[in-house]
C-alpha cells in the first residue's frame, strides 16, 4: 500500500511537469523558432508573426478537448490567440500582432502583484501553492499536514511569506520590462529578448526558491 501511496503522487507530479514543458514548447519554442525561420527565408514581419500565432492554437485546443474543461490558464491562452489574430486582421501593422507578449507579461505582472498584495492581507499565496504541490507530491493527507504547520511554526510562516514576496517583486518587475521591451524593441528581437530575458529571471528564481526552501525546510 505503501508503494502505491508513493506511486500515485509521483505520476500526478510527473504529469503536471510535463504539461508545463509541452506548454512552453508549444506555446514559446515553436513559434518563436518558426518566426525567426520564416524572416529568414523572407517572409514579411506581419506574416511571419501571425504564423506564430496561428500555430500555437492547435495546441491550446488540443488541451482544452484532453482535458474535456477550459480551465484559466487555457482560457486565457486562447483569449490572447484570439485578440491577436483579430488585431492581426484589422490592422497591417505587425507590432498589433505583438500584443499577445504584453498581455501576457501583464497577466504575470497581475500575479505578481497578487502574491506581494498576500504578503501581508491574508494567507501568503506560497501556502495556498505549495498546498496543491504537496497534494500531489503527497496526497490529501502530507498536504494538510505541510499547511499545518502555518499554524504553529513561526520559521515556516516567516519563510512563505520571504518566499512570496520574492516571486512576487520578480514576477511584477519582469512584467513591466516585458512590456517596455515589447513596445521599444525592434519587431525581429523582441520573441529573442523578451525570452531570453523571461527564461533567465525565472531560472534564477527557481534557483533560489530551490535553496531556500531546503535552507528554511519549507519543501511541500
């Protein structure tokens, strides 16, 4: 029994990475690599944006029928494709088509802002989190048993909220440079810049929530 306890939340866990890779693979990798090789066959900026727009959709529809449900993260991915494509249409200008980056990099401003706002009304968003990673690491009970410990251990409350805060400040603050960049930027450098710049910050986030979680014995 116990082997199977362990083995359930191990495929949970599996499963949830590996949407989130196939995600930015179709989602960012794609695109981005079919715009870049599109403009260098020749292909116009505004056709070349749009095929990466088009050629995520499949993708996101294709979720939405695996999984039977449109939940958020879906739902706004293919809210963005939408309002995209319709700018697309109305306008010649190719920069219009690049309002699926700044949307999206405010939807993560949001978030962002969000976390820091949990900081210090309420419950910090990193305990409502690690609550659904630790369910699927552990299931049910290792979930409420982690989320316990809010009530009676000072280092952990004091270590969620350092840890949200700090997500917060570079989730918000990535926000804001994406969209400079996105409405600053050259056409051709701003799917390079912008995710050069997204994967970078977020590497050495992870980085560091990974330490300090182990540092503050915080892992869900």
């Amino acid at each position: 029994m116990m082997t199977e306890a362990k083995t359930e939340p191990d495929a949970g866990l599996r499963r949830l990475v590996r949407a989130n890779v196939l995600a930015v693979v179709f989602e960012v990798v794609v695109p981005m690599a079919l715009f870049y090789g599109l403009r260098a066959a020749g292909v116009s900026q505004w056709w070349a944006l749009m095929a990466g727009v088009l050629v995520a959709a499949p993708y996101v529809l294709w979720t939405i029928v695996r999984n039977r449900r449109i939940d958020l993260v879906a739902l706004v991915t293919l809210s963005v494709l939408v309002l995209s494509v319709v700018l697309g249409l109305l306008s010649d200008d190719p920069r219009t088509l690049v309002i699926r980056e700044g949307w999206t990099a405010a939807l993560g401003g949001v978030f962002g802002a969000w976390m820091l706002v949990s900081v210090f009304v309420g419950h910090p968003a990193q305990l409502t989190l690690g609550r659904t990673i630790a369910e699927v690491k552990r299931g049910a009970d290792g979930a409420a048993a982690w989320a316990g410990r809010w009530e009676s251990d000072a280092r952990f409350r004091r270590g969620l909220r350092i840890n949200t805060a700090a997500w917060g400040a570079v989730l918000l603050a990535g926000a804001v440079l994406h969209i400079v960049l996105v409405y600053t930027l050259p056409i051709d450098l701003i799917a390079l810049v912008t995710n050069v710049a997204w994967f970078g910050s977020l590497a050495v986030l992870i980085a560091w929530h990974v330490w300090y979680i182990r540092k503050e014995n915080l892992d869900a």
